[in-house]
C-alpha cells in the first residue's frame, strides 16, 4: 500500500534490523531440516534419540494434562486453524498493520504447505502406513503463528536487532515446545518430527516476510507512480515538462 500525505508508510512484515539475523536462522534450520529428513526417510519406528526423548505411545500424557494436548491439537486441525488465522489476520487489521494480515494468510499457507509436501517425500511414517509424520505440521503451525506474533510486537515495541531476535526465537521456541510436546505426548508425531517442524517454519516464515514486503514495496511503487506520484521533471497541472 503506497503512502499518501495523509497515509503513514506501511510497516514492514520483516523489520529490517532483523533481516540479517533471521535469513542465518533460516539457512541453518532449512538445513537441519534437510538432515533430519535424509535421515529418516521411509523409517517407520523411533530412532534412538526418540525413544530416548520422549518414548511415543497413544497414552503418554494422561489426564488432567491430556485434555490440554487435545485443545493444542485442535488449534492445529483445518477448523481450529482457520479460527486461529481468522483472529491473527483480525488483530494486525486493527492494528493498522495490512502487511502483517497478508503475512498470517501467506505465512501459515506456506508453513503448511511446505510440511505437507516434505511428509510425502520423506515418507516416515507412524503407527501404520498412511501415516506420514516428519516434519509435524501442527509444530510448524503453532511455531509459525508466534513467530509471526512475535514479529508484529517487535516492530510495534520498536526492538532493535539483538532484543527483536532474541523476542522472535523465544516466542518461536515456546510455541514449537509446547505443541511439540501436545504432539508427541498424544502418540501422533516423534520428537525428532516436532524438531523438523520447528525448524520448517524457522526457515519459511522469515523468507515468506521478506517476499510480502519485496511483492508491497513494488506494488506501493507502481500504485504511486499512476496515482499520486508525478514522474521527475513534470509539473503537476499541465503534465509538461518543467522549463529552467
């Protein structure tokens, strides 16, 4: 959206001090996500550090704590994700921040996308065939999701480059934890997918804000151009050129 005189200039989804740190967080975790799925590929039982993790079985969180994971589970399902992207794209139109809505939409789309596609070809699967399991969507949509949070309150709290990546990869980290553990505990994924899928949206969401912001920049140009701006050596009125 292109800035009037009336208009503040758009907030980047991406703030730039932030541009550096997370395209390193991005590359590193892409490649841990190459590596965990070389890995494992076509595997259908634990690997040695799951089992020593957190031993997968349909009974490992019980109650009260199961009905916990089951409403963490949720959020993660098609409707339960819905009603979460419906609010987060709500919350950033109220705050005047239209970047950060095109962000949500394409941000967890992208995230989940991506899982999809890697469970097809790495083919690890759980309990069964049919199954696929590596990376865990759920993961990598809730790690998504505060990640994506997280970059909203950085530029709206004015952070700077330290503060603002230590606040994206803590927000990230608690919200892979907790639906990692939701998603092991309840038998449907192994630690080292719920590892996978946090490390996927560590390198999706970064470059999906990048391109919202490149796709806004040019959009905002070339809306200015035909509408409010007037190309150099014109004048406003008449369109000819100005004499010296």
């Amino acid at each position: 959206m292109a800035a009037g005189p009336d208009r503040p200039p758009a907030r980047a989804a991406l703030p730039v001090p932030l541009r550096p740190p997370l395209a390193l967080v991005a590359v590193l975790s892409a490649l841990v996500v190459g590596a965990l799925g070389l890995r494992y590929a076509g595997h259908t039982a634990p690997g040695a550090v799951d089992s020593w993790i957190f031993p997968p079985t349909s009974d490992s969180v019980r109650a009260p704590w199961r009905q916990v994971a089951l409403v963490l589970d949720f959020l993660g399902e098609p409707v339960g994700s819905v009603l979460v992207i419906a609010a987060g794209v709500a919350g950033c139109l109220v705050l005047r921040r239209p970047r950060a809505a095109v962000l949500v939409l394409a941000g967890a789309g992208v995230t989940v996308g991506t899982t999809t596609l890697l469970k097809h070809v790495v083919g690890r699967t759980i309990h069964g065939p049919g199954n696929l399991s590596y990376p865990s969507g759920h993961t990598a949509f809730a790690t998504a999701l505060a990640l994506m949070a997280a970059l909203v309150a950085t530029d709206r709290l004015g952070l700077g480059r330290t503060a603002g990546t230590s606040l994206v990869l803590a927000a990230g980290l608690v919200a892979g934890a907790v639906m990692g553990w939701a998603e092991v505990g309840l038998g449907a994924h192994y630690p080292t997918d719920a590892l996978g899928g946090w490390c996927t949206a560590l390198a999706v969401v970064p470059a999906t804000a990048w391109l919202v912001d490149r796709a806004a920049d040019r959009l905002g140009s070339g809306t200015a151009v035909r509408t409010g701006g007037r190309p150099p050596g014109r004048t406003a009125g008449t369109g000819r050129r100005e004499r010296g």
